[in-house]
C-alpha cells in the first residue's frame, strides 16, 4: 500500500496539532490556574491556523497538476475566509 507524501505529511501535521492540544490541557491542570489556563488557550489561537495554512498548502501543493491556477486561488481565499471569520 502506497502513502502520498502531501496525505502523510498533513497527517503527521494534524498529530502534531493533537499533541500541542493535549500537552496544553495537561499544562492547564498542572497551572490549577485560571489566569494560567486562559494564557496557554490562548496561545493554541495560533497553533490552528497555522496548522489550517501549512496542511491545506501541503494538500494543494499534492494537487498542483490535478486541477486548474483559478481553482487554487479559490481554495486559499476560501481559507483566508474561514480565518476572517474566526478572526472577528
């Protein structure tokens, strides 16, 4: 069985992600304190867009000679949408 590289490399982005996620509520409850827990939560605000940027990059980057120039400035003002929307 065959792993496309771009399929592979968002996986292991996405497990990257899960463990910042995990090694954050660990952080949280280690702190025991709000003002603590509020600090790290919001540094994870960075954490998902990048993420979100760097896998659909790798996703499109795997899909360049399948589809069309137009179709990928779509899906990255699609993406600029998205964090405009979880921005405001």
């Amino acid at each position: 069985m065959f792993i496309e590289i771009a399929v592979l490399g968002m996986a292991l982005l996405r497990i990257l992600s899960g463990c910042i996620e995990i090694a954050a509520a660990i952080l949280m409850i280690k702190f025991n304190s709000v003002e603590k827990a509020l600090v790290v939560n919001s540094s994870l605000a960075l954490v998902g867009p990048i993420i979100l940027i760097l896998t659909t990059t790798i996703g499109v980057i795997g899909l360049m000679g399948q589809i069309s120039l137009s179709k990928i400035l779509w899906i990255f003002i699609g993406v600029g949408c998205i964090l405009m929307g979880v921005k405001s």
